[in-house]
C-alpha cells in the first residue's frame, strides 16, 4: 500500500451508544465482548481496505489513543511512530510480509509503545478478495508486559524460588533436562493434586496431559530446549482425582551460578477463564442462532445490531439495520420512542410492552418486547432488546375475542357485547336517552320446521343486515338468541323518539325476505323499555324489554308495547321469583308428583314424574307457573339435573304392580341428547340410585326431535344399548316427518291432549288419535294417551288400538306418598261402559 493510499485513513474508537452506528466492526458490535477483552488485557483491530475505515476495540484505543475516540493516520510511518524507535523497522518488516502473504497466514510479533513501559503482542493477518486484491486487515493486540517482566526477572534473579512466588499466585517449576528431574513450588503441587514427597519428572508430568495434546507439548518443551528462546501456550492436564484443568504455560532458560542451564517457568490454572470465554461465545452463537429477533440499542434507541432473526422479522439486511430508530421500525401510529432508558431503570429488566412493528414489505408484525439494561465500563448504557413476533396469537386472541362479542351466524354483537355497552352508556352523562328494543320474529319456528333450518338462517342473516345498513347511527343491532333481535339506541330524542324508531324497526323486520327462491312474508313483535331512574342497569333494561315484549306478542303479530310501570312492577316480581326458586332449587324445596300410566285393564305400567314448587306464599305451583323463569333464569339444565336425580332415588324402591316392575318416565326440558355430558349425566343418576336402567324412560317432546343431529342419535342409541328407553311426548303438535320419527330408538308415542279432548266430539282431533296409534302399531311402538278425562274418551281410543291412558280419569299426579298404596295394590279401576 502506498503512502497515498494510506493518507487521511481513520481509525475510530467502536463503542454501542457512541453516535456512529454505522462504523462498528464484528467484534465491537457487540458490547458484551468489551470485558472479556479486558479480562485477556487482549485489544482487537480491523481495517477495511475498501471502505478506508480501520476500527479499534475500547481496550486498544485506551492503550494507543489515550482515551481518545479517534486516531488521525496520515501515512505508515505516522502510525509507526506511536511505537518505540526500536521496534518500528520490524514492525514495518511485518506490515509488508502480512500484506504480500496470500494465503492469509497470521504473523506474529512484539512490540512496544513509545515510551517502552508496555510490550505487545500483535498477531495479524490479511485476507484478498477473489481478484487476490487486500481487502482486510485482522487484528489483535495483548498487553503481554507482565509475562516478559517475569521472564526477564527470572533470567536476572538468583533466587528463583522468590522469583517465581511474587508472581500472582503463579505456580513455578524448573527442568533439568539433562537428569530429567523437575522441581515445583508450593502452589505447583497444589495445582497439580500431587504430594511433594513424590518425584517429580518431565516425563511424569507429560503423562498427565491428555493424549490429544501430549505431542504438540512436547515439542514445545524440546523447542525451548534447542532454541533457549521463552515459549508461552496453553493445554490441559489432568490432576490425581481426575479433574482436567487448563493451564496456561511460560518457560524459559537460565543459568545457574556455575553456568549450567536451567529451564524454569510458571504455570497458571487458567480453566475458569476458559469457561467463561467459552459461555460468552456460546452466548454470541445462540444470539445469532436464536429464533427470536435480538437488538442491541443506544442511548438514543437506535440499533446498533441486529442478529439474523431480527432482520428476517423485519425484511432488512444486517446494513440496513443498523442505525434505524424505534421510530423507524414502528408501525405509523405507534409510539414514537419505547423510553427503553425509563423502562429499564432500577430493576435492569424492562416489562414487555407489545408493539407493532413495521416490515421492509409494509406488512405489520406484533411483537412482545423483552429489554434489560447493561453498562459498559466508561458508562456508557446500552439495552438488550428481544422480539418475540406473536402476530398469529394476537390475531387468534382477536378473531376469539370477537367470536366470545359476536355472534357466529349474523356477525352482529351477542349478548355479552350488549352487556358491556348498556353498562358503558348507563354510566354516561346521557344515560337518560338511552332505550332498548326487544324484537322477536312471529312464528319463526314454522319456518325453520317448513323449510329447514337453513332457511331460517338464511333469513336471520337478511335481516341483520337489513337493520344494520338502515337503522340511525345511533342504533346498535345485536342478536341475543334464536329469532331474537336486540337493538341498543344510545340518544333516542336524536333517533327520532321511542314510537317513530319502533315503526322504522317494524318496518325492517316485516317484510318479503327471499329464501331458498321464494318470497317469506315475516313480521315482528317488538318490546321497548328505556331509563326510568337512575338505578336502573343494563339487566334492568334487557328484563323489562322482554316483558314488554311478551305483552306484545299477547296482543298479537307485529305489535309494539313500551314497558311502563306496571310492566316494570311485573317484571321486577319475576326477578324476586327467580330469586326465589333459585333458593329452592338449591335448599332441595321442590317436590316430585307422579302420574300412573295404566293399561287396558288399569294395571299401572308407567309413572310420570312431574316436577311441583311448594311456595311458601303462593301455594303449590306447577311448572307453568315457574318453568318459563326458570329458563330466563338459565335455571333449566340444573332443574333437569334435579328432577333426574331425585326421581330415580325415589322410583328405585317402588313395590312391582301385578308382579311386574313399574317404569319411571322422567321429562327433560334442557338436557337432551346430543348435549356435552349426556350420556354420562343420565347414566351417573342412575348408578347413584341403583335402580335397572329398563325401569327409566325419557321423555323428549317432538319438537326437539325435529332436526335429529347425528350426536344426538348416537346418544339415544348407547343409552338404549344401556338399556334406558326414549318416549316422544305431545306427538302431533311439531313439524317431525314420518322418516325422522321411523329412525328414532323411542319406546313410546305420547298423543297429546288436544287431539284427546276432541276424540269423541272432533272427526278430525278422532283421525289424527287413531293415525298416531296406527303408526305406532306399525313401527312396534306403544302408543300411550295423555289428558284422558272422561269413560268415553277411554272407550273411544281403547278402540283405536291405544295401548296406555294417562290423564285425571285414573287419577291425579300423586306426591309420593300417596303414590305408594296405589302401587302396592298395581291397578286402578277402568270404565266399563
């Protein structure tokens, strides 16, 4: 290189946090390697040929530039003047072999500072690109003045033992390579692991380094024997107990008074240096390996490096990294600075905030951000940042988040939506405009038994998106349940008033909906309640509105009730009975009444459990009274449970009749087939009371057998393998195909009473009894009549091929101990004329 070409070159002091991200070599980037260098008193240098840029490490400017950040070179012979006159023409000699060496060999060799205080060893080497041009320089620097200090001190002392025992805890030995015989100090032996009545030999000492190594040491020693030049390396030795050390070795030679030649030298155990050397590259490999993103910021938050994950998270190479801010690789909108100095401060350990991050490409990443604090030891801080990219669990979090709001079929919010947003506009300081309408579609489940399920969804969803395109903006629709629509308004005075809002609803949800390629003509009844004080809660709003809306769907198709006082009194007494039969519920209040079911012959072959509420104001209070708050109340499936559990316990020691076990049939209103648990639930209660599983029939009725799903079925059939049997209760009055009715593993068909009434004074009510129990017969069914009240009535079906009468001609539902006697005497009397 001529001087030209090293005119105006720079050599920069490399730090994290220095203000030039962009002049850091490999080594400097990161900042973690700064005390290992100090440890090793080892300084490192890199000068990039094409770049014209020469970087030093912390530790190498502090012993050349005296603290400063930057070197000015001029030419060679400038640089060579910061070393000792002595040294420069070797130094220069060096220069010139690294630099012609094409191969890349290091070269080694000693120099001093100007003031010859301190002495280096410098190794370097070169590497030329593929047109065999210099393109770097690589370089380190050790602070070696100690180790020749004690050669020199061993080589002008007398007293070697003294010598070598004011070296720091340095072990020391001497060789006598003529007999073979070594000697150690004190703290050799200790290092060693050997006892000093032992003899010590060269050999014996060669036998306990490692195989692998024995050779190459060797030759060292027998190198300083023949070259009487002081030799300095590394191996490891293994002591008495086994344990391998590292130690680090100085020998040189000397003579003794009568001038004979002694090899003499240190040892120093330099295993825990290794280690940690060792833990830090490994912790530089797996920063680099890591799947996750790892930075490194300044003071001022800009990157100073980036490890591979991290630029393949953000689509930029190692380059364009560098020097970018927190601002840059932000997603617009989100926090301009981290305040990772704030963060970070007192406990070392930042939290992890999430942020969204920017791609090269402009797609947006999440990122979890994991920052601790470290100091250099000028001060200067840096912060340790990992990026751990949770874009698909934060967008799985989200889609079931919205799925947890929203409701699945419609898109609109569900109920728990509309809870938290009454809450959020009751506690505002408009909370007095806001109203709530309760919609509910007539006669929705004709649709959905006429034509399918799928039509009725396909008409749900028609008309939410009918009241979310044409409703004020102040309108918020949702979907509660089933053909019920909710729609929140926040400011009704701005909506236009409670009557006009009610008749713009109307108008939306009555109408001709094209499903399945015809026109359905639907309508809606609407109930609507608004703030009446300020107690009033979203709760409040939502049980009013629907007993508004029952008195609407009272008064007939498409009507509209507001919920005014009396309606609000009525509903707040359906809560205190909610309330009431919950407690009931829980304390065991609730009684079974039992129904016989008899035979021809009036042998009683079934009884029907029936569920009564003993209140201690209002009497005996049967399921009607009760049942539709419990379902408002979510109190069915406990109720079922209930009923379930205490009927069987109860049936299981009831006396045969006429010598033949009496069956227990069991209603069901929320725990059906198909349900989680089922099966399990049905087969615990009757293991729990021990009664035959033949005894028990389950009682469903016909409506919620219309549209069997498979689960449902594979139900039925392990309880039927089970050996429980299924009865279809008021068969006639749903929509279920003869097909669907063919399929089902029921044991019983159960007329209902309104075809009963009517068997004697109806042709049409007497047709449709005697087609029921013609199907059952055909399909080896039973066919039983419930609500059988007169002897004709009996008369008539008993000729119709009926099979079982149930109803207050044989006798009213019974509490059980008035249920007994009949069922120890097994009949009741049957009309004979």
């Amino acid at each position: 290189m001529t001087e030209r070409e090293h005119r105006g070159r720079r050599i920069r002091r490399a730090l994290p946090g220095s203000g030039r991200p962009g002049m850091l070599s490999h080594a400097d980037k990161l900042a973690w390697l700064v005390e290992a260098e100090r440890m090793a008193r080892m300084g490192s240098f890199a000068y990039d040929v094409a770049r014209g840029v020469g970087y030093g490490s912390p530790l190498l400017m502090e012993w050349f530039a005296r603290g400063q950040d930057e070197i000015v070179v001029d030419d060679l012979h400038h640089l060579l003047a910061a070393l000792h006159p002595d040294d420069r023409t070797a130094a220069e000699k060096c220069y010139a072999e690294v630099v012609a060496d094409p191969g890349g060999r290091t070269q080694s060799i000693e120099i001093r500072d100007q003031s010859g205080a301190h002495i280096y060893l410098c190794n370097v080497r070169a590497e030329h690109g593929p047109d065999g041009r210099l393109t770097r320089l690589l370089g380190t620097v050790q602070d070696v003045t100690e180790q020749r200090t004690l050669e020199w001190k061993l080589r002008d002392e007398q007293q070697r033992v003294v010598d070598a025992q004011q070296l720091a805890r340095l072990g020391t030995w001497e060789w006598d390579p003529g007999s073979g015989q070594t000697r150690f100090s004190d703290l050799l032996y200790e290092l060693t692991g050997r006892s000093r009545a032992e003899i010590t030999t060269y050999h014996g000492y060669l036998q306990r380094v490692p195989a692998d190594e024995r050779e190459q040491v060797h030759r060292i020693w027998q190198g300083l024997r023949r070259d009487r030049q002081p030799v300095e390396f590394e191996h490891r030795y293994v002591r008495l107990d086994g344990s391998v050390r590292v130690w680090r070795m100085h020998g040189a030679e000397r003579h003794d008074i009568a001038g004979r030649p002694r090899l003499l030298g240190t040892v120093q155990d330099v295993t825990e240096e290794h280690a940690a050397q060792s833990r830090l590259r490994r912790f530089i490999d797996l920063c680099e390996l890591a799947p996750v993103g790892v930075g490194l910021f300044d003071q001022e938050e800009r990157l100073v490096h980036a490890n591979p994950a991290l630029c393949g998270l953000l689509g930029h190479s190692p380059e364009q990294m560098r020097g970018m801010t927190t601002q840059a690789i932000s997603e617009p909108g989100e926090e301009n600075r981290w305040s990772l100095p704030d963060a970070a401060r007192g406990t070392g350990i930042a939290p992890a905030p999430r942020r969204w991050l920017r791609r090269r490409d402009g797609y947006p990443v999440y990122c979890e951000l994991h920052s601790t604090e470290s100091v250099q030891d000028d001060g200067t801080r840096f912060w340790l940042v990992v990026f751990q990219d949770v874009t698909e669990p934060y967008r799985t979090a989200e889609m079931l988040r919205h799925q947890a709001t929203h409701d699945e079929l419609t898109g609109l919010p569900n109920h728990a939506a509309v809870k938290a947003a009454l809450g959020d506009l009751l506690a505002s300081p408009g909370a007095d405009r806001v109203a709530v309408f309760l919609c509910d579609i007539d006669n929705f489940k004709r649709i959905n038994n006429s034509l399918g399920h799928d039509a009725g969804d396909e008409l749900l969803v028609a008309l939410a998106r009918r009241l979310e395109s044409r409703l004020p903006r102040e309108c918020t629709p949702a979907r509660l349940s089933g053909d019920d629509f909710l729609v929140v308004c926040s400011d009704i005075d701005a909506a236009g008033g409670v009557e006009s809002l009610a008749r713009t609803m109307s108008g939306l949800l009555s109408t001709a909906v094209p499903v399945h390629g015809q026109l359905i003509n639907v309508s809606a009844s609407i109930g609507a309640a608004m703030r009446h004080d300020p107690l009033t809660t979203g709760g409040d709003l939502l049980r009013f509105a629907d007993a508004a809306l029952s008195e609407a769907k009272r008064q007939g198709p498409g009507r509209l009730s507001l919920a005014g006082p009396a309606l609000r009194d009525a509903a707040n007494q359906q809560v205190h009975l909610e309330g009431e039969l919950r407690k009931a519920l829980q304390d065991d209040e609730l009684e079974m009444h039992y129904q016989p079911v008899v035979s021809d012959d009036g042998t009683i072959v079934t009884v029907e459990a029936l569920l009564r509420w003993p209140h201690p104001e209002r009497g005996m209070l049967r399921p009607g009274a009760f049942m539709p708050i419990a379902e408002q109340g979510g109190m069915l499936r406990d109720l079922d449970h209930w009923v379930l559990r205490t009927c069987l316990r109860e049936a299981a020691t009831w006396p045969p009749a006429r010598g033949e076990p009496v069956w227990i049939a069991v209603n069901l209103s929320a725990l059906v087939p198909g349900d989680p648990g089922f099966v399990d639930t049905v087969r615990d209660a009757i293991n729990a009371s021990g009664i035959d599983p033949g005894r028990v029939i389950l009682e469903l009725v016909e409506t919620a057998l219309v549209d069997l799903p498979d689960r449902s079925r594979q139900a039925m059939d392990e309880l039927t393998r089970y050996g429980v049997r299924f009865s279809v209760d008021d068969f006639g009055t749903g929509y279920s195909s003869l097909a669907r009715l063919k399929d089902l593993p029921a044991h019983t068909i159960k007329l209902d009473r309104r075809f009963v009434s009517g068997v004697v004074t109806d042709p049409a009510d007497l047709a449709v009894a005697k087609a029921v129990a013609d199907i059952a017969h055909a399909m080896r069914r039973r066919c039983v009549a419930e609500g059988v009240e007169t002897a004709t009535q009996f008369h008539v079906l008993r000729g119709i091929g009926v099979n079982g009468y149930q109803g207050w001609l044989f006798s009213h539902a019974l509490p059980v101990r008035e249920l007994l006697p009949l069922l120890r005497k097994g009949h009741l009397p049957v009309p004979t004329t």
